[in-house]
C-alpha cells in the first residue's frame, strides 16, 4: 500500500499490484520491481482479477474513512474512562456527550464533518 496525505491532511492510500495479488492467491508471494514471484505452486491471478481486487481494497479503504476520523477525534481512552466514572458519581452524560460529538462530526455515510 502507498500512504499519502491528500491536501486537506488526510491519510489515504493506493492499493498496489502485490497488495491484490497477495488477495487472490492467499499466500506467500515475493515482489521485485514488477517481477512477482508466486511460491507454493500458487496460480498467479489474471490482470483483470489484480485490478479488479485494487478497485475493491480501494473502495473498502473509503468506505472506512468515517471510522478512520472518529478514531482520530475521539478522546483517549484515560479521558473517556475518567469521564464515566465521573458521569457515574455526578449523575451526568459527559462521556455519552463527548462520543456522541464525534459521531454526529463524522457519520457512517462518510458526507463529513457536520
């Protein structure tokens, strides 16, 4: 996978040849340059099938990238535990409110930041 950050500083990656063959044959392959090697007698996978399965790890890799922004924005986790165990003692919804902010921030739909 290629990791890069788009203008906005967003991480975002690009599936590579290996990353679909490595998919399709389920096994040890090596990569040089452009020469795979397939070992196991494994049967290497057409070039439509490799490009076909980088279309669809590219597609999963956007699908999550709402999951990908809550995980960046939600508080840590000391910070969340402190806020339940204060929520606990003083009756409030902190904690529910703090995760319920990201949430609405960033939407499974993947339209944004609210």
């Amino acid at each position: 996978m290629k990791v890069y950050l788009d203008e906005n500083g967003s991480q975002q990656r690009k599936a590579e040849k290996h990353d679909a063959a490595f998919n399709l044959v389920g096994g040890s392959i090596t990569t040089i340059g452009d020469e795979t090697t397939y070992h196991t007698g494994q049967t290497p996978p057409t070039e439509e099938a490799i490009q076909a399965e980088m279309i669809r790890i590219d597609a999963e890799w956007t699908s999550q990238e709402y999951a990908r922004n809550r995980q960046r924005d939600y508080p840590n986790k000391g910070d969340q535990l402190d806020m339940i165990y204060k929520d606990n003692l003083n009756s409030t919804t902190t904690h529910k409110d703090a995760v319920e902010a990201v949430k609405t921030k960033w939407p499974k739909d993947n339209s944004g930041p609210v």
